[in-house]
C-alpha cells in the first residue's frame, strides 16, 4: 500500500497543475509546473554528474538531450548512448524508472543526423475501492520521440533543429463521470552552439536552446483542461583548460527558464479560467512578465546549475556539480558527483546525487545512481 501511494503521488505531479501554498516562516511558494515534467530530466549520466550542466560542455552521444547544435563537433562518424535512471529509489521503489536511447550520424564533417528515445515507466498501480476491493491494475507510462538536424554555420558556430512527438498515458478509465485518455503533444526544439576552443581544446564554449516548444497536452475530453507542455529556454557556458596531454579540466554554468505561464493563485477562479484560455505561443513571450510578483518573481523562476569535469589521459573522468532552485519556486537544491570511463571506443558514466536544503518537494533522484553507456564507431 505503501508504495502504491507513492506513485499514486508523483502521478499527481505528473499530471501538472498550479502548487500555491504558504508557509508562516516562509514566502509564499507559486511553483511553475506543467504536464510530462520528465522531459525536464536530463537522463543521461555523465551531464547529471555535473549537476545537470550541459548546454556549453563537450559534445557526445547524447548531447540531443541538452544541445543537439553540439553534435556536428564529435569526433567519432557515428556514435550510440544509453541512459538508466531509477526513480524513487530512495524509497524503496523499485519498478519506475527512466531509461533512453540517443544517437547521431555525421553525412560529412558538417552537419548531422540524430535521434533519441526517452522512456518513463511509474510501474504497476493496482486501484481499488473504499472497501480494499481490487479494481483494475495500470501501467502509467510516457515516451517521447525526437528526430534532429544539426549542421555547422560555420568553424566555431553551429545550428540544430528537432521534432519531438510526446506520449503520455497515466491514466485510463471514467471516474466521476470524466473520462480519461492518453494524452499526446507534437513539439520542436532550436538550439544553437558557439565552440570557442582552441586546436588543444581549451577555449571558452557557450550555447543557446529553445526546447519543446508544443501544442498543450489533455487527459481528458474536456478542451478546457489541456495542459502546457515544458517548454523551456537555457543558456549555457563552458572554459576548459588543458595543462597538457594528459590533464584537463572543464567547467560549466546553464540557467535556465520556463516558457510557461505561472499559475495564479489558490482560489483565484478567474486567474485560473484566465491561465487555462492562455495560448501556447503567447504565453512564451508572457512567461516573462506575468508573475504576481513582477520581475523580482520572474527573477526566481530562473533555476541554474554548475558543474565541472576532469579529464585525465582522456581515459577517466571525475565530476561534480551543483543545482539551484528559488525557495519559492520548488526549493529543488542538490549536489551531484560522477565519474567516466573510455576504454576503446566504449565509455561508461556513472552520477550520483546529494539532495540538500529543505525542499518541499523531495527530489525522486535523491541518493540514486545514473548509468550510462556509450558506443563510438572508430
């Protein structure tokens, strides 16, 4: 019973919604959420090493997940990445997960081909009545697609763009008279990257992404009820210095900003009805000045993480970051640690992370590992 509350709870997160609460030691919290929030999760390993910095850094199999504009920069012709992340691992659940697959292909030293696959399981959820009778078992689940195009402008300047189809099924069924469905949303994503580093590869790097910009997503037949998507813009920067062939070391900084509006507050009936009629487009550009709090509010919807790696004989890795979210806008803050391996042409990355702070939403990552896996042509 234990367990099927606690993915009874983060299917209620993932479902989206406005979170206002008040605090009398606190200010008040207005959290910006929105539907199929694990897109907001970087999965791969080696970026959450760094505390989920990863706009500005070097470019690998997975680099579709924060910057596809990276990928022409690889070195490799081809390469292939795989992710597992567990999920509330820390409280002892042990069938949700997030998993995902990414590569890339160069058509010639120019430009690139990509895709990736992210997958999220909540595991099995048996419901039943006020009596403990058994109902029905579900399998929440959701997925997204991408297909991506990435070429160089020029030597240090490169442009991408992606298609992503989402797939969302958390629910099935009529309850209270209201029938749920799987929801699905089309979005695209454009990303652009600055690679200032020198033949040595020290130099100064940074980036520019606009990701799931979409049509809003719904889980029921009422037109009303559609949900935002996670559209979102970064801006990354990375210095890497290289004391010799065997020793380098890279640090990180992405902020990052939601492209949604921000809910009103609790109670607010025509706030609501207001935030609901909102369009997708506008509410990019409004998503900067509509919070309650004006600009100082719309200051701490800015969440920002850095990182750094080191590389020794481009043989092993070690990294290590932070994340930082505003008290008011989720509290989310941890540490993170990692390390690399490349033996041939497979490398192995793994990630940790450290919650800290009083959060009013415990991370489900906390005191988890990340594996990934990475395969280079040659």
């Amino acid at each position: 019973m234990k367990k099927v509350t606690l993915k009874l709870t983060a299917l209620v997160m993932l479902l989206g919604g406005a979170i206002t609460v008040s605090n009398a030691q606190t200010q008040p919290i207005n959290v910006v959420t929105t539907a199929v929030p694990f897109l907001r999760i970087t999965p791969d390993a080696r970026t959450g090493g760094m505390g989920d910095v990863g706009i500005a850094t070097a470019p690998d199999a997975n680099s579709g997940f924060v910057n596809l504009a990276k990928t022409p920069y690889n070195t490799a012709k081809y390469s292939i990445g795989v992710n597992y992340v567990p999920w509330l691992r820390d409280l002892s659940v042990n069938d949700v997960y997030l998993a995902s697959l990414a590569g890339y292909y160069k058509l010639d030293d120019n430009q690139a081909i990509s895709a990736s696959l992210r997958y999220f399981s909540l595991g099995n959820i048996q419901f039943t009545d006020n009596l403990g009778n058994d109902l029905q078992t579900f399998r929440p689940r959701e997925f997204a697609f991408d297909a991506g195009y990435s070429r160089k402008l020029s030597k240090k300047n490169s442009l991408a763009i992606a298609i992503r189809y989402i797939n969302s099924n958390l629910a099935s069924g009529t309850l209270n008279g209201v029938n749920y469905k799987k929801g699905s949303s089309v979005a695209g994503d454009l990303h652009f990257y600055h690679n200032g580093a020198k033949d040595n590869g020290s130099g100064f790097n940074w980036g520019a992404t606009l990701s799931n910009l979409g049509s809003k997503i719904s889980y029921t037949s009422d037109a009303s009820q559609k949900d935002f998507i996670p559209a979102n813009l970064g801006l990354g920067a990375a210095y890497t210095k290289v004391f010799d062939e065997n020793n380098k070391i890279t640090f990180a900084l992405d902020l990052h900003k939601l492209l949604v509006p921000t809910p009103p507050a609790v109670g607010d009936s025509a706030g609501l009805a207001d935030y609901r009629k909102k369009g997708v487009v506008s509410s990019w550009f409004s998503s900067f000045g509509d919070a309650p709090g004006k600009g100082s509010e719309e200051i701490k919807e800015i969440n920002g993480s850095i990182g750094a790696e080191y590389w020794y004989n481009n043989q092993f890795a070690f990294r290590a970051g932070y994340f930082y979210e505003n008290p008011a806008k989720g509290n989310r803050k941890y540490f993170t640690v990692g390390a690399g391996l490349k033996y041939n042409s497979i490398g192995l990355n793994f990630a940790y992370l450290f919650p800290t702070g009083a959060g009013v939403n415990r991370n489900p990552l906390s005191n988890t590992w990340r594996f990934g896996l990475i395969f280079n042509a040659k």
